[in-house]
C-alpha cells in the first residue's frame, strides 16, 4: 500500500487491500493530489470526496446508510454513488471517482462529472417563496436542482440576501468567521438560477382564491404555489429606563454586525436569557474578551429543553470561561449603564443583548384564514388547509411520525429539510417529511448535537460523563428512545437518528 509524503495517507491510484476495507466502511485517502473517501456498501465500492461541502467536515468518521454517507459534525447526508447533497445542511455535491476492482485490491481511477442538471420539470405556473431564511432559500435551491425553470421569487424582509444564521451567533459574532463566509449563496448565484430575490420586501396580504400575495409597496405577486417560510420573531421585552440604543437582539445579518460594532468598544455586557441564542452570545463575547453578566429567570441553563444535569454542565463551563450568572430573576429597570434585576443587584453594562425565545411568524398565514394550531398547521407533505400552500421552517406545525403528535421546532436543518421537501411536493412528487430533528449548539470547543423531539421526558438515561465531555444522554417516555444528545460522540448521535428512521420504516410500510 503506497503512500504520499505530502499527505502520509494511502495512494487509492496505487490500489488498495479489500480486506481492509469491511462493508460500511471508509477510509480516507487520495488521488492525484486530492484527499477522498473510499467506501464500502456490501459488494459495492464508492470514492467520493473527504468532505462535506456545509463546514468542511471529516466524511470518513461519519456513517454509512444504504447508499450515502451522512457528516458526522452537522449530519449533511450525501449519495455514494453520484456525490449529490441529498439532505441539508449541504447544498452542494462533493465530487466522485470511478473505482475498479481487480484481484483483491480495489484502485480509484479518474473522476467522474457529475450528473447533468434537471431541465423542464413540470410544476406550477409560478412558486412565491415568503421568507429568505433557511427553508425558503433551500426550497428555490431544490426547485432548481429538480428541474423547475419557471418564475421563482423569494420575497425576504431581509435587507440582506439568505445567510448561514447559526454562525451569526457563533464563529461570526466571535470574530473568528470572514464576513463574507455567511451569505448562503453568492449574487450570481441568484442570477444564474433565474431567482428572483425582492429584499426589504414584507408581504400584507394573502389572497388564497385569487392566488397572489400583495407587499407593503402595493405591488401584487400572483402565483401558481406559495411556500411560507416566515419563520419567527424574537420576543421583545419591554424594559423599564432602556433606550433603543441600549439592547440588541440578534435574528439578522444586520442584527449580528450592530453587536459586533458595539463590542468593538465594550468591556461589559448583559445577556438576558439563558437559551441557545443567549448562551452563544456569552461565549462569542467572551471570546473578545468582554466581561459577560447573563440573566435569566430559571434554576439552570436549558434545563427545559435538556434538564436539570445538561444544564448544570452549560453554566459551569460558562462560569468557567468566566460569564457570571443570575439565575431566578430578570432585569427590572436599566439607568445610564446600571442595570437593575429584581433582587436589587445592580450590574454595570455597555450593552444588552437579549436572547429570550422567540415566536412564530403567524399574521400573514391567519389574514389569510389558514388552519393554525400554534404555528401553521401543515400535514405530512407540509401542505397548508388551502391546496398548492405549503409552510416550512420555524412557522410549521406537522405531524412528526417518530413521536405520532403534532410538532413545531425552531432548528434550522429542519427548516432546510422542510424547505426541500416542500419543494419537491410542489412539483407533485409527495414526499412525506419525516426526518429526525436536528441540532446542534457551539458552547467555546464544546459541540452539543440533539437527534429526536423530546418535549417531555420521564427519565434520562447517560452513557459516559459530562464532567469529561464525552457522553450520550438518551430522553425516554414509555420505554422509548425521544430524543439524544451527544458530547464528543459525532458517529452515536449518527446512529441514534438513523436508528429512530428505522423505527417509522415499518409504519410507512402499512401506510403504503
């Protein structure tokens, strides 16, 4: 087995010993200078690219399903076979090589072009898309790759074009992401697919028998099918004495830059909630080494969403990282730079930045007399109560078949996932969206990825240790498996998600 000096990894052109090689596994290599990934499904044989095309992560150390690969960091899912990216957070395909066999020893040869673009799909006589979010920029995305070329419009209240939003609060907001690294796509990206992008655009009304949106500026949109990506608006807490200027939410492109441009300046700072979007804060804050008070009215960080240890995990590795915490209280009143909570306590800010959930972006879908049951109630095709409408993203509400109740979460790959499906069911392919849910949260070098839905849970049972950062924690009720998390255990979390789609495999079966 022939290696490179340059890479110290095998030379696949040189061939490579079957026998080291077990059915669904990869190893890492390369070929004419480019670093792949050879895989095995039983008898078949794939190379393909090293790395996802989202973050860049290590393709090897994911998981083999069937005939793809899924990145073990943000769980991307790509084809063996053609290196398409079938399953967000990726957009694009990583490339691939013919690969041949002889004697027991398998050789990559030359790389293969990838698969032609779709052309002519029919599908409705126009798409509106309502939202420049994850899920409406990843519905144009999959209409175009599926062949759709009529007239597609993404109408966003954006002022700027769809971005990588987890990075805003993030690596983007720690100073450690180029600016240009967070649009989602380029500008002739745009212009390229024929997508017609109308920013700083809000929509006022709906008209479902007529068929048309109309904006602010009067200007009506007629459509053949409309997806409503609206997502959610953060929750705005008035505060008594705080001007304007004062607090900061953090939900836009332009929202992260007006933080970044007060830390600039700013030696302290008050987070008000504990949640993911205010934990990130804290810790991309003290990254540029801005003292960090965080306020919030619950015992422990996350403890709703993960319990009482995950949370007790959170808050000492913030304290460790030197964030001081206010728990049981919020803040009262803000003078000047004193900012009051409601024990008394009186801490000193530049700033505010506050992070305390958000809600559904409801208005437009209730003018217009669609069914909603705390969010837009769709059904498995994430269709709304009126035919050719559809929603995705943080707005929908769909019944998941992994907990058989009806769900709305605020993940943005589900609002990717949804998006894409939402496409392909306008162009009448009736797909139903049951993939797993799936998140993952950045706390300085700790990853926590979450697979499943547990919105209650009766026990939780952990593997490993949290004090170490090497854990799975599993959410059960009933003797079921809801939800998973993960510390430092990228390939688990992977199986857990594929093992809760083998669990609904079944149940479509009689469904078909």
């Amino acid at each position: 087995m022939a290696e490179t000096p340059q890479t110290n990894k095998p030379d696949f052109r040189n061939g490579f010993p079957i026998r080291d090689l077990g059915d669904g596994g990869m190893i890492s290599g390369q070929a004419n200078g480019e670093e792949l990934v050879l895989a095995r499904h039983g008898d078949e044989l794939f190379a393909i690219g090293a790395h996802c095309t989202h973050y860049g992560g290590p393709l090897a150390e994911g998981l083999i399903v069937g005939d793809t690969v899924r990145c073990p960091w943000h769980h991307a899912c790509f084809s063996l076979r053609n290196g398409e990216a079938l399953r967000a957070p990726a957009l694009d395909p990583v490339p691939c090589w013919r690969v041949e066999r002889l004697g027991d020893k398998i050789f990559v040869r030359e790389k293969v072009s990838p698969p032609a673009p779709k052309r002519g799909t029919e599908g409705p006589s126009s798409v509106v898309i309502v939202g420049g979010g994850a899920a409406g920029l990843a519905a144009a995305d999959m209409l175009r790759r599926e062949g759709y070329d009529g007239p597609l419009t993404i109408v966003s209240a954006d002022a700027s074009p769809p971005v990588d939003r987890p990075n805003l609060s993030k690596d983007y907001l720690a100073g450690t992401a180029q600016e240009d690294w967070i649009p989602l796509r380029p500008a002739d990206y745009y212009r390229d697919r024929k997508i017609h992008l109308l920013l700083n655009s809000r929509v006022s009304s709906l008209d479902t028998k007529r068929r048309r949106i109309v904006l602010e500026n009067g200007k009506a949109l007629e459509f053949g099918a409309l997806l409503l990506a609206t997502g959610a608006d953060p929750v705005r807490l008035p505060i008594e004495g705080a001007t304007d200027s004062q607090f900061h939410y953090l939900r836009t492109f332009a929202d992260s830059n007006a933080i970044i441009a007060k830390a600039t300046s700013a030696k302290h700072v008050v987070v008000v909630g504990a949640s993911f979007i205010g934990l990130e804060v804290a810790a991309s804050l003290r990254a540029r080494g801005i003292l960090v008070d965080l306020v919030a009215p619950g015992s422990q960080p996350l403890e709703r969403v993960m319990g009482a240890e995950v949370g007790l995990f959170i808050r000492k590795l913030h304290e460790s990282h030197g964030v001081t915490f206010h728990l049981g209280e919020t803040v009262s009143r803000v003078n000047g730079r004193a900012v009051t909570l409601t024990s008394g306590t009186a801490v000193d800010a530049d700033f505010l930045v506050l992070g305390v959930g958000v809600r559904p972006s409801l208005a437009l879908a209730e003018q217009a007399g669609l069914t909603i049951d705390r969010g837009i109630l769709v059904n498995e095709y994430l269709e709304t109560s009126v035919a050719g409408i559809f929603a995705a993203g943080d707005a929908a509400r769909w019944p998941d078949p992994h907990t058989g109740e009806l769900i709305r979460v605020e993940h943005w790959v589900v609002a990717e996932r949804q998006g894409q499906v939402a496409a392909k069911n306008i162009l009448g392919r009736r797909e139903k969206f049951d993939a797993v849910p799936f998140f993952w949260s950045q706390h300085y070098d700790v990853r926590i990825n979450y697979v499943g839905h547990a919105e209650t849970w009766e026990a939780i049972e952990i593997d490993g240790s949290l004090d170490a950062r090497d854990c799975a924690l599993a959410y059960k009720k009933g003797g079921r498996t809801l939800a998973t998390v993960t510390i430092s255990r990228d390939l688990q979390s992977l199986q857990a998600e594929a093992a809760m789609e083998t669990a609904i495999r079944p149940q479509r079966r009689e469904v078909a």
